[in-house]
C-alpha cells in the first residue's frame, strides 16, 4: 500500500513546512569563533596553568641558548685556528718546494 507524500517523513518541500527554526544569535563569547552556523572554540583561549610557561622556565631556556651560541663560537674560532695553521703549513711547504 503507497503512502501519500506528505505522510512520508523527509519528503516535503522546505517552503510547505511552517518556519519553525529562527537564525541563532551567537552569544557574546570571544573565545568561540561562528562561522556557516557552526561554533569553533579558539585554541589560544584555552588556559592550562599546569602547562603553561614560567619565569624559572624562560629563564632556563635563554641560558640553554646563551651555552648553544658560545659552543658554536668557539666551534669557529677553532676552525679559524686551524685554517691558519694549515695556511702557515702551506706556506712553508711551497717554500721548501721552491727552493729544491
């Protein structure tokens, strides 16, 4: 036995059924961005004070990154050492080798 349409569920036009659904005003919360009428809470808002950094904790990284860049200065101040010995080394060695 066929059921009319209008007894089907899902089957109606949307301008025959009344308008019961009003456009949602978004409240007045800055951590909740809306967009196409669905709400996206914005990460940067969320506070977690057990996660969150410290002074004692900026303190230690700029004094890691202090250690890190003397490191690599005198990593190059021994590369410039040695290229100047090597230089000194070569010059010498060309001397002898002129002289045979």
């Amino acid at each position: 036995m066929r059921r009319e349409p209008n007894e089907l569920p899902f089957t109606g036009r949307s301008w025959d059924a009344p308008a019961q659904r009003r456009a949602q005003v978004p409240e007045e919360d800055r951590r909740v961005t809306y967009h196409m009428g669905r709400a996206y809470l914005n990460e940067s808002s969320i506070r977690d004070p057990d996660h969150s950094v410290q002074p004692a904790d900026m303190r230690a990284l700029r004094e890691l990154h202090a250690g890190a860049g003397r490191d690599r200065q005198a990593h190059k101040d021994a590369n410039l050492a040695a290229a100047l010995c090597l230089g000194a080394a070569l010059k010498v060695f060309k001397g002898e080798a002129d002289d045979e």
